[in-house]
C-alpha cells in the first residue's frame, strides 16, 4: 500500500470521527443562516467540503470543535454574503413549520429564530455561539476577536434584538 493510499484511509477516518462528533453542531450553524430545507443541506455540504479540504492544513493550533465552528461559520457568512449579492429570488418551496403544535413556548422559539435571522451574520454566529453555551475566551477564538469584544457585542446584540418589533 503506497503512502498516499494510506494517507487517503487515515484521512477519510479522522473526517469520519469528526463528523460523528460534530454533526449536529454544523446544522445547527446552517440551520441559523437559513430557514429553508434544501439551502440548509446544501450549506452542510459546503461547509463538510469545505472540512475536508482544510483537514491536511489543521494544525491542532485550537481544539477540532473550535476550527469546526469556525468553518462551519465561515461557510455560511461566505455564502449568506454571497446570496445578498444576487437578484431576488422567489422561492419555489412551499413553507414549512418544523415545530408542529403552537404552546407558547414554540411561538417564543419562532420569535426568538426570526429575530436573530435578521441580526447581521457577524453577530448571528456569536448569538448562536452563546446560545450553544460556549465561553466567552471559546466564542473569541472561533470568531477571531477578543473575549471582551464578544462581552460588549452580546450586550449590543441583545439590545438590538429587544428592541426589534
């Protein structure tokens, strides 16, 4: 077996493990960048070619978590950016309720989901992030600012979003 088949096994095993360990944490990115099913999925397939391509050049500087998050992140403002630039689309897709019943903890969600959707894609990663209960030192390395900038951003963002109607 040459070095490059072997190579080849060692890197589909480790990107197996990292997407067995860090799934769910790519859609949930995804998921907050879009609403619509089919753009999710295709910002989840990006954001895994885009994993496998950088696995080689992942040098273990900060945790697998926090390279992923940031990927993922990259991934989607890349792409939300990259929509804005387009003309305006109508959607062919009908529209989906993914919380079925309506207590009035699921309109909160809805709520809570449409507004932060409206935030810049900045500030909709460090919401997520912070809502995804990471520290703030480990929101500031994904997104590459300084612990206290995340500290007076929340405050900013939160205030934004109370006052959105």
């Amino acid at each position: 077996m040459g070095v490059t088949k072997k190579k080849m096994e060692k890197n589909e095993s480790n990107f197996r493990q990292l997407l067995q360990e860090h799934k769910s944490t790519i859609y949930s990115v995804c998921y907050m960048f879009s609403q619509e099913h089919d753009e999710v999925e295709d910002l989840f397939q990006e954001t895994l070619i885009n994993l496998w391509n950088g696995l080689d050049k992942f040098e273990g500087r900060s945790a697998t978590g926090t390279w992923v998050w940031r990927i993922a992140l990259n991934t989607c403002i890349t792409s939300d950016r990259k929509k804005k630039k387009r003309l305006d689309t109508v959607p062919l897709t009908i529209d989906r309720d993914f919380l079925d019943d309506d207590s009035v903890e699921n309109r909160q969600t809805k709520l809570l989901h449409q507004r932060i959707s409206r935030l810049q894609p900045f500030d909709r990663a460090i919401v997520l992030l912070w809502l995804e209960n990471m520290s703030y030192d480990d929101i500031a390395a994904i997104v590459g600012i300084t612990t206290k900038a995340v500290g007076v951003r929340l405050v900013r963002i939160r205030e934004q979003l109370k006052n959105m109607k």
